[in-house]
C-alpha cells in the first residue's frame, strides 16, 4: 500500500466490507456507528492548521490539514505529502459535501475523517448522547478521553492541553491506527 494510500485507507481498515454509511456517520469500533454531532452544534469560530502522523500496521505518513468551523458549519482541507489536495470537506448543511481527489482509493470515507476529529475536539456534552446512540459511552479523566464499547475501550485520546492549539493523540485500539496531531490555533 502507498503511503498516501494508507493515510485515508486508516480509518476504513475496520470497514471494508460494509455499505458506507450516511456521510456524517462513522465506524469507529466493529458495529459501533458513530453519528459526528454537526459541527454547527459547537456555536464557536475557529481556524487551525495541523500535521497529522497517522500510523497503521508498522506504517508511518504525514500529512497536512487546514480546519475552520464557525457557526455556520465546518471547511477541511487536506494535503498529501507532496503537497497535492487529496480531500475537502464543507459541512454547512445537513450531512457533509466530499469532493476527493481522483486519486484516492474509492473506499475512502471522510465521515472517518470528521469522527476522529469531533472525538479528539468536541465537548462532551455532544459526544456523550451521539456515543450512546451508537451503543457507547465516554469516559473523561483529566486530559484522557476513552470511547468504550461491549465493555472495552476501543479509542483512546490524550489531548494534553485544552482546546484547539497544541499536540493530540488518538488510538483508534478497534482498527489498529494512531493519529499523532500537532495543531496550530490560526483563529479563536
């Protein structure tokens, strides 16, 4: 697999062989279909640029991402590592608009993509009732988040600092992958 390849195919390891689910609708865990609150839901502006490692079975790549949310909704773009647009996502709406580069492999689903962000940055209070109508549940203690599911933790997310700016870990313990994020707050 090519390392661009392995970048958007993360957050599909687990899901190959099921229909897609809705485009604001995520596999984080085997069975565990994660509605991303609308990012709406937030009722705050901001704007950061991020360097994501992601890693997955002994295999490493970065890429870039630009995120901005305002009330009226979410724009995400992100680069491969030569610097080429491999995915933009708007969310101003009811369900998020996709438009992948040619390139990438069909499978990839961006509502991946837009879990694993609301799971590392959204507030609980949004988090817990969406978890739950997944068949899941949060667990907060300090700066750790753990989504748990049939009993086991199957996301784990360290975010040292508060808020939007700084260093995030994500494991995703279900599908094997880590996501290592470094962001940079541009606006508040």
């Amino acid at each position: 697999m090519r390392r661009r390849e392995l970048l958007l195919a993360l957050p599909l390891a687990g899901c190959a062989t099921v229909p897609p689910p809705p485009a604001d609708t995520a596999f984080i865990a085997p069975g565990v279909a994660f509605r991303v609150p609308a990012p709406a839901l937030l009722r705050q502006s901001v704007a950061v640029a991020q360097t994501v490692q992601a890693n997955y079975g002994g295999m490493a790549m970065v890429f870039e991402a630009q995120i901005a949310i305002t009330p009226a909704g979410l724009d995400l773009v992100a680069l491969d590592g030569l610097g080429r647009r491999a995915l933009t996502i708007g969310w101003h709406g009811a369900a998020p608009v996709v438009e992948a580069a040619p390139w990438l492999p069909a499978q990839v689903n961006a509502a991946n993509m837009l879990a694993d962000i609301a799971l590392i940055y959204w507030p609980e209070a949004l988090l817990r009732p969406a978890l739950a109508a997944a068949g899941a549940g949060l667990e907060v203690a300090g700066p750790r988040r753990s989504v748990v599911a049939g009993g086991q933790e199957v996301v784990r997310v360290a975010l040292p600092q508060p808020g939007w700016g700084g260093r995030a870990l994500l494991q995703n313990l279900a599908f094997g992958y880590s996501l290592d994020v470094q962001s940079v707050l541009l606006a508040p």
